[in-house]
C-alpha cells in the first residue's frame, strides 16, 4: 500500500477540511458497554468542524452516544476510499 505524502502544517486545516467535505462514508466511534463500535454515518450538514449526521432513534448509536457523548469521527481521503 502507496502511504499518502505528509500534508505541510500551513495547509493541515485546509486539506482537513477538504477531506471532510468529500468523504463518502465518515465512521463514528462510539462505546456499547465496554464494546467499541465503528460505523459510517450520513452527513447532513458541516460547520467548519463541526459536524451533523443523521441517525434514527432506535439505532444503538443513539442509546450509546446518549450514555457516553465521547464520540469520535474519522475520515478517509479520497486516495484511500477507492
């Protein structure tokens, strides 16, 4: 596997986000008990790096964020997607 090219610290926040606003397929992190959980979310809107997905209630994102908010999000570039 080619490893990407290291990105220069003065364009780090740009190429973020970048990669935020084309991935296809974001995954979010959350905890289910003492279970890790990694799924891909739909995202609905994006404010700098603030970032809204949807999800259903009955889904278990939706108990697990709500018993521990610590959530994490992570994005593959575009490079890496295909």
């Amino acid at each position: 596997m080619k490893l990407p090219t290291p990105v220069p610290e003065n364009e780090l926040r740009a190429v973020a986000l970048e990669t935020i606003r084309k991935a296809k397929f974001p995954m979010v992190a959350t905890i289910d008990g003492d279970q890790p959980r990694v799924r891909p979310v739909s995202t609905v809107r994006v404010d700098g790096f603030t970032v809204y997905f949807a999800n259903l209630k009955r889904y278990g994102k939706t108990a697990e964020i709500k018993a521990n908010p610590q959530v994490r999000k992570a994005y593959l570039g575009e490079e890496i997607q295909e």
